[in-house]
C-alpha cells in the first residue's frame, strides 16, 4: 500500500490551497479517510476525481460547427 498524504501534500498535489480542500472535505467533494482526526487521502483517489472532472476538448470538427454556426 502506499502512503497516505497529509491535506499538505494532497492540496499542493491538486494544486489548490488547503483551505479550498478543507471545504471540499467538508462538503464531502472528494473522497478522503479519517486517522483518529487526522484527514489523509489516497493519490490514487486524488487521480480518480482528477480525471473524473477532466473537461474533454472539442474535436476540430465541432469547433468548425461552432463558428459557422454564429455567422
């Protein structure tokens, strides 16, 4: 098993402030596992939610659509 990151190394991880993440924890946004009253998280998980709010681009084509269709 890997090591558990800390809300340090899971905010610098995402790249948000720890007090975003608190409020994501909170609000139960992400996934997170409670030592005693510690909050740590799992990278895997982290990656998982990553991917899972991952915009996807447009293909070229639908870009094309999208221009035409406002003249």
């Amino acid at each position: 098993m890997r090591k558990l990151l800390t809300m340090n190394e899971a905010s610098e991880y995402l790249g948000i402030s720890k007090l975003t993440l608190y409020g994501w924890v909170s609000e139960r946004k992400l996934g997170f596992i409670k030592v005693g009253r510690l909050v740590k998280f799992k990278q895997e998980h982290l990656d998982r939610w990553i991917d899972q709010h991952t915009v996807k681009a447009r293909s070229v084509s639908q870009e094309r659509v999208d221009v035409s269709s406002e003249h």
